[in-house]
C-alpha cells in the first residue's frame, strides 16, 4: 500500500507507528482516512475491529453517562437540603449570625464527608456476626485507642473485651470552629481523644494559660472511674 507515493512497508518506524495509531483511532470514532481494506482477509479484521470499537465506546459512554448522573443527583439532593435547611432556618426566625454559622459549617463539611465512605453506608455490614462487629470497630479505632497505655494493655489481656468497648462504648462526633464540647463545671459522661484537628483547653481558673491540643491526645481521662466534674473548657480552633 501506497500513502503519498511512498510504500508503507519502506516508510520509517515512527512513520508507520504514527499511521497505525491513527487508523485504530478512527474505528472509534467518525473520522476516515487513507488507508483502507483491498482483500478478504483485510476486510475480516476490519470488521472485528470495528464490532470491538462499537462495544467499547458504547460501554465506556454508558459509564460516563451514569457517572454523570449519579453526580448531578447528589448535587441535586444536596442543594435541596440546603434550600430546605434556609426555609426551615428563616421561618424559625433564626438570627443572620447563627444562620450563616450554621450554614457555612455545612457547606465545609457536605463536601468532605461525600468524598469520604461511611461504615453507616454499606448496609451489608449490618450481616456480621457480632464478633466480627466488634473486630471491625477495634481495627477502625486501634491507631487512636491503641496509644493509650490503659487500652494497649487491655487488648493485650483481653483482646474480646476492648473490641467489645469500641462497638458498643466508642462514637465519633465534629466540630465546628469555636465550638465547646464541654465547659468547666458540667459533669462528665465521657473520655475524649481527638482524631484531627486543633483545639484550646482552658483551665477553669482565669489566671492559668490555655493549653492547646492536637490530634491524638486525649482528656477527661479520670471520668472513667469516678464521678467527675470538668476542670476547663474545651474548645475547637481549627477543625480537621
């Protein structure tokens, strides 16, 4: 075969590289171009080129196609939600400043938490054995839970009965900029170790400094055996 003159068989590698390359391209697409079947056997392999062609570009459409719609319907549900979240707000007269507190909060975390996949998502975790719930929840929190020394120790004795604990004992919340979990003075139901994220612990007495706290520390440690009252106020700066 001839292409402007010249043999494709004595034409160069990168010459008949190229000249391959674009005729695969077109058996996806509408395009043409000089070169063309001229026997049986020729023609055959066309044909079976062009059926893979037909397949693939018909599956690799189907799956942008639905990929655009599963998007356009979580925007579709979040703008909803945010549409209703304004009319519930505005006719519960809720002052401008916590409203737009409350929705700047929300337009932050919306986005990151449906990057994210949910263990509350995958409805086909609610089919594990207890035992294997409970595994589930030790491996999810052990790189947490694992540096205190209290917990370390308790796995190590009784491995069933710490990952026990992280089912059925351990949840996780967020918070939002200058937002208290708790304040000196109120009873204390539970330990707290933090995930990500800074915060500022401010000791009940004026005169001490606040100290501040990052990821993988924990407080309120004493709750867990014994009443207890909390000495400050915790709060967030800068949330992960």
């Amino acid at each position: 075969m001839n292409i402007g003159g010249i043999p494709i068989i004595e034409a160069s590698f990168p010459y008949r590289y190229t000249t391959s390359m674009h005729w695969s391209l077109t058996q996806f697409t509408p395009a043409s171009m000089e070169i063309s079947a001229r026997n049986t056997g020729e023609r055959v392999f066309s044909i079976m080129i062009l059926f893979f062609a037909l397949i693939v570009f018909s599956s690799v459409i189907g799956q942008v196609t639905s990929s655009m719609m599963s998007l356009q319907n979580m925007q579709a549900s979040s703008r909803k939600q945010f549409w209703l979240l304004r009319r519930f707000l505005n006719a519960r007269k809720v002052p401008k400043k916590s409203r737009s507190r409350i929705i700047r909060f929300l337009e932050q975390r919306v986005p990151k938490e449906s990057q994210k996949v949910q263990q509350r998502d995958i409805k086909i975790c609610s089919l594990l054995s207890e035992p294997l719930k409970d595994l589930l929840a030790w491996e999810l929190h052990r790189r947490l839970l694992g540096r205190h020394r209290l917990f370390y120790i308790l796995h190590g004795a009784i491995e069933a009965m710490m990952m026990r604990v992280c089912s059925v004992a351990v949840s996780e919340s967020t918070l939002a900029e200058q937002d208290e979990l708790f304040r000196a003075g109120e009873s204390a139901s539970h330990m707290t170790f933090v995930l990500s994220g800074n915060f500022q612990y401010q000791p009940g007495y004026e005169f001490q400094e606040p100290t501040d706290i990052g990821p993988y520390r924990w407080l309120v440690e004493p709750c867990l055996w014994t009443d207890w009252q909390h000495q400050g106020t915790f709060t967030a700066v800068k949330t992960g």
